[in-house]
C-alpha cells in the first residue's frame, strides 16, 4: 500500500468518527429536551388545580 492509500483510509475513519460523535451529539440533545419537557409537565400537573368534589358529584377539570 502507497501512503496516499493509507492516509485516505486514516482520514474516511476519522471522518466517520466525526459523524458518529454528532449524530451521538444530537440524540443527547434531543433526550435532554425530552427530559426538560417532562420536567415541565411534571410542574404543570402538581400545579394545577384539583377538581373539587362536593355532595358526591364529581366535577372534572378543564386543564387536562
């Protein structure tokens, strides 16, 4: 094998190595923002109001 060949080579993995920490990259960032909007929705259901419940009638809640 001639240099060239080998250098091609060296360089074909490194830029395949590059691809696959962005491609990583970008699913641990969409698994953040996944996290982050749970983490919201989480808040927002223990922060709503609870719907109240008087001479055994169930009213429902309109936040759902």
């Amino acid at each position: 094998m001639d240099t060239s060949t080998i250098a091609g080579a060296a360089l074909l993995m490194k830029a395949g190595q590059t691809q696959q920490l962005l491609t990583t990259a970008m699913v641990k960032q969409a698994a953040d923002q996944q996290n982050q909007m749970a983490s919201l929705l989480a808040r927002n259901v223990q922060q709503a109001p609870q719907p109240a419940v008087s001479d055994n009638a169930y009213n429902f809640s309109t936040y759902a």
